[in-house]
C-alpha cells in the first residue's frame, strides 16, 4: 500500500538524521496521500539506522492504523491536525534540532534578520503561546497541533511553512515531505545565524519590509523569477521552492529584533 509515498516518507527520516536535525529516535516525518485520505508516518521509537520502509505506518486521518505492525509516533496527532487544517501541505517533519530548539525554549519567535532567512520565510518564524495544563494531561500531542492552527489564524501556512512550538521545539511542513526535510533544515540554519546575529550586536534589526518582501516573492510570488522553470502536467510552468543563493549578508544595523538572554 503507498509504496512509493513510504519511500518518500522513508528518505525524509533518514535524511533528518544525515543532516544531524534528528538524533537518536527524536523527530519524525509524514506524508499524506489526499485521494485516499491515508497518512505514511515513521513508527514510534525506532531507530534511523535500521528503519525499512515496511516499518513505517499507515493510518487514517482519525488516527486508526491501516497497515503496519508497529505503533505510529507518538506525535501522529499533530501531524494529523495539521493535514486537517492545512489542505496545502503534503509533508510534516517534526525535529528538536539545536538552534529551532532553543529559540522555542526560550519562548521567542525567530527574528528575520536577514535575506537567508526572507529566502524562506515571509516574515519571523512564529511560536505558540504555551500550553494549559488541562491541554498537557490530556490529548496532549493532538493540542499541539491545534495550538499551531490557533497561531495561523491570521498567517498563510505556505508563505510560512514552520513554527516553534514554545518549550517544545519546531514542526515544519511542505506540499511534500522532501520539501518539509527542505524546510526543517533551512530552519535549523535561520536559527542559528539569528542567534549569532543577537550574540555580535545586541537587539538587532529586523531587515526592512521592501527586502523581506523582495527575497520572498522574486522565489515564490506570482511573479517569482529565481531558478529555471519546470513543466506542470497541465502545460503551465512553475518554480522549483527550494535552492537559494544566498548572496546578501544579514543588515549590520539597526534596531530593535530580539536578543537571547
């Protein structure tokens, strides 16, 4: 069943720990395959280095598993959330790699300071408010993902494919898993030059709006004109999401983003 999407599913978690966003049994990524209303998960707990794609999961979208003789991970309900509520996306990834990590434990959105990060991201990368107690004790995964929806209520899920969720750690998401791993990674980079940033000059700015918005949709807007376009199967053309060139460097002024404390 979905054998070509558990492969997909497969290279993503493997590829999480290649790059060092996933260690140990940490992190997890998903596929979801719309038409059939199924979901291909990592299973809870096992290894990067001996997973097959025949361990991986596959359940509906109520959680119920389909195939598979293993537990789905333990954060199949997030992901579950955001397939509902997102219909865009075809991919999540859920990592606790270092940088994302600690901006979420410390409770603060990821500042963009500079046009690596405007590559990526229309604007700081957001984190939820924390949890209540009653949302922990119980359904405490599946309350996560609706305190990422909550966070989205005003902000377009596909202009900002990632969150921190606070003192918890980053979910990224994509129209598929490889873009997802894509993002996971690129968040991981964004992370840790902000916090460097902050570390060389205290409080530093935000890059101005016009940048922001000129890095951003010159790769994904409408009229987007970096890369090579590629054939959709209905005759149109569109843009590859992934690849910058990262030719400008972070602002060396101005003032007032956030600095770790």
């Amino acid at each position: 069943m979905l054998t070509s999407l558990r492969d997909d599913v497969l290279r993503a978690n493997l590829e999480l720990a290649r790059r060092g966003l996933a260690l140990y049994t940490f992190g997890n990524a998903s596929a979801i395959a719309r038409d059939e209303g199924l979901v291909v998960i990592k299973p809870s707990g096992v290894p990067y280095a001996t997973m097959r794609a025949e361990d991986l999961v596959v359940t509906d979208l109520d959680g119920n598993v389909v195939e598979g003789t293993l537990h789905p991970s333990s954060d199949l309900p997030t992901h579950l959330v955001l397939y509902r509520a997102f219909p865009a996306i075809g991919g999540v990834v859920h990592t606790h790699s270092h940088y994302a990590t600690v901006w979420a434990q410390a409770g603060r959105e990821i500042p963009c300071l500079g046009t690596t990060h405007a590559d990526y991201f229309h604007g700081p990368v957001p984190i939820t408010l924390p949890l209540a107690p009653e949302e922990i004790a119980a359904r405490y995964e599946e309350n996560t993902g609706h305190a990422i929806v909550r966070r989205f209520q005003s902000l377009d899920p596909m202009r900002m494919p990632a969150t921190l969720v606070a003192g918890h750690a980053s979910f990224c998401w994509g129209k598929t898993v490889g873009d997802a791993v894509e993002t996971a990674s690129i968040l991981e980079t964004v992370a840790r030059m902000a916090y460097d940033t902050a570390l060389l000059r205290p409080d530093p700015a935000p890059i101005a709006q016009a940048l922001l918005d000129k890095h951003y949709l010159r790769k994904h807007g409408a009229g987007a004109y970096y890369g090579q376009t590629t054939p959709n199967g209905d005759g149109s053309t569109g843009r590859p999401r992934g690849g910058g060139e990262h030719e400008s460097a972070p602002p060396p002024s101005r003032a007032p983003a956030p600095r770790p404390r």
